[in-house]
C-alpha cells in the first residue's frame, strides 16, 4: 500500500515517538514500550533531546536529525512545543501523525488556536493527523503489530476494528475485550478529532479485509450527512455497532466540555442510526454483548428461535425479551419432538422452550441442541443452563460448542450467573460460542443480529428529485424576511408548500372583517375562518378558530366576536384566513425542525390536538430515499390505522409518502426555514389523496442562516 494518509498511520514501516521517556509512567515511555514487546514490526525513532538512547535504541534530538525516512509520528511533547514538533515531522516527510497531547480545543479559546495552527500545517505539508488528545492507534495484522498507545493491556488480535473519542473508555475496552475473548484487527483513539473523523474510518475500514466488524463510541458525529451516507454504505457489507453518549442534555454539555463540539439531539440521532443500520448499544456492557454474537457466530437466516434449557424460570425469561425484541419461537417438526421423547426425562416439556429439567443428563442436553439445531424451522437457538452441582460446567460448555460447530445456525449461551473468569464461559468463548451471564442479554444480542440481517437485506430505494418552483417559494420567505416576521403567513405558508408539489387547502388572507365574505366567496362554502396574529400559535387553546362557517352572516358575526374576544385578552390581530373545510380524512403531521448540529430533522406521525400527548412519531434525516420515507410512515405504532382497521378504508399512504419527500427536498433546499409544522394533514382513502389544513413555518433568525 502506498505510504500516505492512514496507510502511513495504521500500517507505517517506521514510527517516531516524539517526547520518548526513559522514565516508566509517561506517555512518551509506554507507548514505546508498547511497540517493543508487542513486537511491532518495523523500525521505531526515539525523538528526545536530552537522551542518546531510550530503552536501549538509539535516540534523535529532532525529527530532522533520522536518517531514514518516517512514515509516522507519534508525538506526546506538551502543547506549546507540539506545534514546532509537527513543524518539524512535515519537513522530514512524514505522511501520519498521531497527536497524544492534550491542551487544545478542549481547553478553551487558547487551545483551539492551537489546534488550528495544528491542522494548517498539516494542510501545508499533506499529512494525515489522528488526534490531538487521544491515546493511539493499533493494528494486529501480523506483518505489523503495532500497539502506538499507552494502554496498559495489549489486545487479542480478532477480526473488530474499534473507534472511540473517549480515551480512558478505549482503555477500559481494550482490558475488558481481553477478559471475553474477543479480537481486534484495528483500534483507533478520535481525540479531538482535527482532521480524521468516525467517517473517515468507517470508509478505510469498509475496504479493510482484516475488519469483519466495526464498533464505535460517539459522542458526536461530525459531519452526520456524511455519516449517513457512508454508514449505509458500510452497513450493507459489515455490521458497525455504536454507543452514543450524550443522551441527556446534561450529558451533551458534558460533551461539549469534553471534545469542543456540540452533541445535538438524541431523536435525530437515533434517526440517524435508524436510516444506516448502524446498531445502537445503549451501554458498553451491551457494546460488548453484542460484539462477542457479531464476532463469534454467523448472521441468522431467520427470525425463527429455540430455546433449550434445564430449568424454566430462565428460560420464560429469554422468551419473553426474544419477543419483545421481535423474534419468535420456532415451531418444532413433529418428528424433533417425538425423537426427543424417546429419550427425555419424563419431567421435561419438549415444546419449544425445551426445558429438561435438572434431571437431564449431559448426554440429553447434547442431543437436544442437536435435534434443535437440525430442525428446518429453527433459525438460532439459546442454550440456558443453570450449572448444578453433579455436572460438570465445562463439560456442557464442550456439549454445545461441539454442536455449534456442526451447523451454520447462530448459538448463543446463558450459563446463569457465571462470570468471564468461571470455566465454562472460557471453554465457550474458546470455541466461538458467546456466553451471556443472564438470559435477556443473549435474546437481546440475538435481536440485534436479526435487526441487522434485515437491515442488510432491505431494499434501499431511491433518491427523487421533483420538479418545483423554486422562485415562488423564494418570494414567499423574501415577503416574510423584508417585514421582520419570524412565522410565515397561512397564506404565505401554502404557497411555499405548493411551489414544491405538498398539497394544501385551499386558503385566503384578509386584513379586515368586512374582507372576508369576498374571500369566502372564492372558496366557496363551507369555510373555516381563522384569526391571524404573531401571538396566536394553538389557534384551538385560544378559541380563534370557526368551523363549518355555510353563510355570510354566520361568518361576519363570528368574526366580529372573535376578534372582540381576543382584543379584550391582550391579543393583537393582523387579519383573518379564510379556508376551505377539509372532512373525511384521518389526520397526520408533517414536521420538521432544524437541529443545531445534523441539520433538518423530518417528522411524522398521527395528528391533531393530542399529537404532543400520544407522542407516537418517526424521525428521518434528508436525503431521503421513496423507502426511507415509507419506513418512516410503517414504523409509527399508529400505521394500521392508516392501513384500515374494522372495516374502514386505507388511507392514501403513497400520497403522504410523496408529500415527505417533498418536504425533505424543500427544508434541504432553504435553510432559512428553522421549523415546519404541518398539522393537521387530512389524508383521504386510497387514491384520494390529502390536503395540508394547517401549516406553521418559522424562519431562523437571519444570523443563524448560512
């Protein structure tokens, strides 16, 4: 591979450690230490001007002054001579380097100065920079073994590639990954992230053979249209599993301390692991509960589980979070049960969940993961056990791991309430079976290979672009802007949707009572007359809607009331819409709100009154495929509604689908629009279309726009 960029940091033939220590306990010692007895490979440059050799190699007082060339540096001097340091690595040549130091961005103003100065000389020269304020990288290929960190535990080599932005959390993963037996191909500590990103990873890694499976720990996504772009692209050929921290708001401000960028919101971040496939662990423990099913057992084919057991309490357990998770039992052949009569103990219950009992022997055990697992309505199966006195725990282990290895269906294991020490869990994960010390955790991990393999079979679809008016809508947030308006008229706020194809109720904007019967004329009646005004947000909590207005009089003498009403509360009025009465449909509401860091941010789910209250909504980030849109419709709890319940007709889907795209198209072309809230959306029967009755469009305020 060519010696530039990540080539030159991940697989470098010679590394310079900037800052290297004769003195156990700095960084500048440990990381060369690191190297010398994890064997790594090529040729390692002590860098340190008060030194003539560090732990027996010979030492350079500069960069300058090796006489080979370097393909990485690692440079763990403090931040205020680390800029000369780095100076110094792209005279020589250096393509990568790796910036241990703190004391940048994540310090304050003083510190970012730093870190720009850091990444402008990395433009100047053409190299590569992991960090600042990380704690390194590693690659166990052996025609490298290289361990540039100053972890204290040196990892199993295996087939996951690992990035954090935490460095103490890297760490802590590394030694735990070593107590469950699980490999790493790559691992890489983001830092401050100055120049390579989670994304750029994900892209090297993707084409990485030696990573079969990604896992990261996030606390912001950089760029998160980029990452959307290119997780769904690596999902559909490895699993990439991540913890995102920041769920709280108190833990987004803890994020912003911790590496100088914002978190944003946890919903659009869920959105977008939800559009790439990137599966979400809500913790490290269950990072891990899911890397040890990824890397140790085939994907499943199916949805179809068996649960084999020798006591039932656990086993109702797994059942009820297999369903929980979406996964099913699987329904024995006939011929599966009636074979294991023949030889189960008279006490066991042979529908699946199998329990034996504690009667079962070790031999009955074996054969039933056999008679499971042979079985063509079986797609994965469990083993509990529950480890009792006269059987010996590692001679159950070997029972199913043997069997495990006889067919290409997914095992995972429960032996309740063993550790990662005992003997049993060691002799599973030995031999590629992934043990759980409570049942939930392995339906759980098993749930999550299921999610995946749909994920990666899913149809992604594709991204349509509607022909608009692009003017029209311009024109419509030109008016608002030049009269100082944060919210955009009824009127104004239809003609923006239709410029881009959404369809709207028909809608009029008069300044004055005596204006309306005009306006309603036009429309022709029945008509719902609505009262304007910059205060007036939930029209319904202020008694400032008319509906089913049929005549002239009843339409003045409504309005005249209403507008005296709401004088008399403080309530100042700009004029009157005019609309027509929209019946018939089933409502929904279209969104969309601008998130400081990923961006537009579309909504959508049942409407009306009670939308805040029942809170059954999807999110999607733009660009969205016609799929993602759909997907985003079928995943509300709601959806059979839609689809007609007793009787009733279904209603126009495709059209509502449509309509989201459209307005993921608008809100990506305007980023003046800072929020969207259509609701309600009366969607009619099949074919019949919708109209958007009531649209709120807020515009960012004119710093904000970009």
């Amino acid at each position: 591979m060519p010696r530039t960029g990540l080539d030159a940091i991940f697989s470098p033939s010679s590394i310079a450690i900037v800052g290297a220590s004769r003195h156990r306990g700095k960084i500048g010692y440990e990381i060369l230490h690191n190297l010398i007895v994890n064997e790594y490979q090529g040729t390692v440059y002590p860098v340190n001007p008060k030194a003539t050799s560090v732990h027996g190699i010979r030492s350079y007082r500069s960069v300058l002054e090796i006489p080979d060339a370097v393909d990485l540096a690692v440079i763990t001097v403090p931040a205020e001579v680390a800029i000369a340091a780095v100076e110094e690595c792209g005279k020589k040549g250096v393509k990568g380097l790796v910036v241990i130091t703190a004391g940048f961005r994540e310090v304050g103003e003083a510190g970012a100065a730093r870190e720009a100065r850091l990444v402008a000389l990395c433009d100047e020269y053409g190299m590569t920079m992991i960090g600042p304020n990380c704690m390194g990288v590693i690659n166990t290929h052996p025609d490298i073994q290289m361990d540039a960190t100053f972890a204290p535990t040196p990892p199993l080599p295996g087939g996951i590639s690992l990035a954090t932005q935490s460095g103490a959390l890297g760490i802590a993963i590394l030694d735990h990954a070593k107590s469950l037996g699980v490999g790493f191909a790559k691992f890489c500590s983001l830092g401050n992230k100055a120049q390579v990103s989670l994304n750029d990873l994900l892209r090297m890694w993707h084409r990485d053979p030696d990573t079969k499976l990604i896992l990261a720990y996030i606390e912001n996504f950089g760029n998160p249209r980029n990452f959307v772009r290119i997780a769904r692209e690596t999902t559909k050929d490895k699993p990439v599993i991540a913890v995102k921290s920041g769920r709280s708001e108190a833990g987004s401000r803890a994020a912003v301390s911790h590496t100088g960028s914002l978190g944003g919101s946890d919903l659009a971040a869920d959105a977008v692991f939800t559009q790439t496939g990137v599966l979400r662990a809500n913790s490290i423990e269950e990072l891990f509960d899911l890397a040890m099913a990824f890397a140790l057992q085939p994907i499943p084919r199916g949805d179809r589980v068996a649960v084999v057991s020798d006591a039932g309490g656990p086993a109702i357990m797994c059942v009820d979070e297999l369903v929980a998770q979406g996964l099913r039992l699987a329904e024995l052949d006939r011929a599966t049960i009636t074979y294991m009569k023949s030889w189960a103990p008279s006490e066991a219950s042979l529908h699946n969940p199998i329990d034996l009992t504690p009667q079962g022997s070790l031999e009955d055990y074996r054969r039933a993961m056999e008679a499971v697992l042979a079985d063509e309505g079986v797609d994965a199966a469990i083993a509990i056990y529950v480890p009792p006195v006269r059987v010996n725990e590692v001679d159950v282990a070997r029972a199913i791991w043997e069997t495990a290895q006889k067919h290409r269906k997914p095992v995972l294991c429960n032996f309740l309430g063993r550790a990662e020490d005992s003997a049993g869990f060691v002799e599973l994960v030995t031999h590629r079976v992934p043990s759980y010390s409570y049942p939930e955790s392995a339906a759980r991990a098993l749930a999550a290979m299921r999610r995946y393999a749909r994920f990666r079979d899913r149809e992604e679809g594709e991204l349509r672009t509607f022909s608009v008016n692009r003017g029209a809508a311009e024109s419509s947030l030109a008016r608002a802007r030049a009269e100082g308006r944060a919210l955009l008229r009824g009127d104004e706020a239809n003609m923006l949707l239709e410029a881009y194809g959404i369809r709207t109720a028909a809608t009029r904007f008069v300044r004055s009572v005596e204006d309306l019967p005009r306006a309603a004329a036009e429309i022709g009646y029945p008509v719902v007359m609505k009262a304007v005004g910059p205060t007036l947000i939930h029209k319904s909590e202020m008694h400032a809607v008319l509906l089913d207005v049929r005549a002239k009089d009843a339409l003045l003498d409504g309005a005249s009331q209403m507008a005296r009403r709401l004088r008399d509360r403080g309530v100042a009025l700009e004029g009157f819409l005019v609309q027509e009465f929209v019946t018939g449909g089933m409502e929904v509401i279209l969104g969309m709100t601008r998130d400081k860091v990923y961006g537009p941010c579309l909504v959508f789910g049942l409407g009306g009154i009670y939308v805040e209250y029942l809170k059954d909504v999807a999110f999607g980030l733009p660009p969205l495929t016609d799929r993602d849109g759909m997907r985003m419709i079928e995943s509300i709890r709601t959806y059979p509604l839609l689809k007609g319940v007793r009787g009733e007709r279904a209603r126009d889907v495709k059209a509502v689908q449509d309509a989201l795209l459209r307005l993921a198209q608008l809100v990506s072309d305007f980023e003046a629009i800072q929020e969207i809230d259509l609701n309600p959306v009366v969607v009619f029967p099949e074919g019949d279309g919708y109209k958007t009755v009531d649209a709120r469009i807020a515009l960012a305020p004119p710093a904000a726009e970009t």
